[in-house]
C-alpha cells in the first residue's frame, strides 16, 4: 500500500484548473457533465481511501471487532502509518458519513414538503403561487417535474421575460441538473479539495439552463434581462441542490455571456489549448485516483484475507 492510498486524498488538486477553465472555455453542457464525472470519481476514491485507512486504525483500538490477527506485527509492517493517520480517518470517516447523509436528508425532505405543498394545485407542468415573495426553482419528481413560481416574481418580469423564466426552468428539469448539483455537494463533502469543481458546476448548470431558454424563446437579451431582474428582487431556491433562474452565483457573467454569441459546441476539448491541457490534467488525476484507490483496497484484502485465521 504505502504512501499510494494517500494519493486519492489530495489528486483532486489536480482538477483545479479545469474547474476555472471549464467555465469560460466549454460548452456549458460539456463542463457540467465533465466536472462531475470528476468530482464523483475523486470523491469515492478518497472515501474508500479514509476506509481503507481506518480498517488500519480500527486494529490496534481495545475490543475491536476484528479478528486477532490483523493486529499481528506482520500485518502492521505490511500497512504503514497506522500509528496515527489510521486513527484519525476514523472521525474523519463518520464525518464525511454524517455530513453527507444529512444532506441527502435535507434535500429529501426540501423536495416532499414542496411536493406536499403543491398537492392541492392541479397537476400541471407549472405551479404558480400567490405569494408576496419573489421566486422560481424546478422541483423534480412526480414524472417530468414541475417549475414553482410566485406571482411575485412574475409582476416584475414582461411577458417575453416571463417566456424565459418558463424555458430555464424547464430546461433544468429536462436535463435534470438536481442530479449534478446534488452530485457535485456530496463529492465536495466528502473531500473539501473538490469545492471549487462544486462551484464551477452550480455556475455551468445555470449557464447550460440559460443557453438552452435562449435557444428556445430566440432572444438572448431576453433571457439576460430576465436573470438580471430575478437575481436583484429572488431569495433563490429552497436549497442548493434545487436550481433556479436566480441561483446565487456570477449573476454578471451569466448575463454578459448571454449578451455574446452562442458558445460552440464541442464534446472534448483539444489538447493544443490551455483548458485541453486542464482537461487531461484532471482526467490523469482522476485515473491515477481510481487505480491508487483499488491497488490499495485489494493489497488491503490480500493481507488481512492471509492475516485472518480459517
């Protein structure tokens, strides 16, 4: 094993570039995806490293549940830093368990309320609430989903607006980009060296929701002057892995790219540019992640499998 189950702990330093990058230079489509598959990849290896690590230091704790034999002297020269790196992933771990675990667990229970409170509505693709207060979010769930907003918010925007509103969030829910934000949340949880690829893809999700609603209402300034209106008087979305036309974020960048031309589509990024170059950095990282992680967990089977009596 070695100093090899450490690597996937801190490999997601690798992905820090494409994380900047990925954002001005790729499609939004093709950054969100890219920046997720990543951060899921590095996030389970680190997890399954701290595991691996606290197998290590679960042996030498009084009354463990583990056989004798993995505490053999033999067993620690074969696995080292058990001492102390060993025992503290142990609170790490739970950590990482519990802080994940609650919020899969708020984001639950955000999604049954908001479904509980809508039940009375009829079942159409838009909700629409008297509520003095100003928002717009898609709720997944219940078949294709439905877009809640205020009447609120709706006075504040003109009818071609109010068109963009509709088709941004729709287009979140056709993509479901809950999937990747809740994703990219608990991959930052369980490894905080991830947090900028959480940050990155919050923005591409939007920005991915935002070219999809020009191409559909045709207006591109439309669509800016609907993001900018809602960001000014919207409190946002009930919680972080819920998107919405007004997601706290770059609110600026979002309207000056809208304000540009259309970004290029284009599935990989050439190696001869400086996102390419980011690209294939974060995707070594994630490799070298991937096979550090499984050398380790099988080294770390053989051994307490020839360690453990028949």
């Amino acid at each position: 094993m070695g100093v090899f189950v450490f690597l996937p702990l801190v490999l997601p330093l690798t992905a820090w570039p494409v994380a900047r990058l990925a954002e001005q230079r790729l499609h939004p489509r093709t950054a969100t995806r890219l920046l997720t598959a990543v951060a899921a990849v590095m996030a389970l290896c680190s997890t399954v490293c701290l595991a691996l690590v606290m197998v290590v230091g679960t042996a030498q704790l009084p009354g463990n549940p583990l056989p004798d034999g993995w505490s053999d002297p033999e067993v620690r020269a074969a696995v080292p830093y058990d001492e102390v790196v060993g025992k503290a992933a142990i609170p790490a771990l739970c950590a990482v368990l519990l802080v994940s675990l609650r919020a899969l667990w708020r984001h639950g229970r955000v999604r049954r309320r908001a479904h509980r409170a809508l039940a009375g509505l009829r079942g159409t693709g838009v909700a629409v609430l008297p509520d003095d207060v100003p928002y717009a979010y898609a709720l997944p769930g219940g078949g294709r989903g439905r877009v809640v907003v205020t009447t609120a918010l709706l006075d504040c925007l003109e009818p071609a607006e109010r068109r963009a509103l509709f088709a941004h969030e729709r287009a979140h829910l056709a993509a479901r980009h809950h999937r990747f934000l809740l994703a990219v949340r608990l991959a930052a949880l369980a490894n905080p060296f991830l947090r900028p690829l959480r940050t990155a893809v919050s923005y591409t999700a939007e920005r991915w929701a935002d070219e999809a609603a020009a191409k559909v209402v045709g207006d591109r300034r439309a669509v800016a002057t609907a993001i900018g209106k809602a960001a000014l008087v919207s409190r946002g979305t009930p919680v972080a892995t819920l998107a919405g036309l007004a997601a706290p974020g770059p609110v600026p960048r979002r309207v000056a790219a809208l304000l540009g031309p259309a970004p290029a589509v284009r599935t990989w990024p050439s190696l001869f540019t400086s996102v390419g170059l980011a690209a294939w950095a974060a995707a070594a990282g994630t490799a070298v992640s991937a096979m550090s992680s499984a050398n380790s967990a099988v080294t770390m089977f053989l051994i307490l499998r020839a360690a453990t009596p028949l």
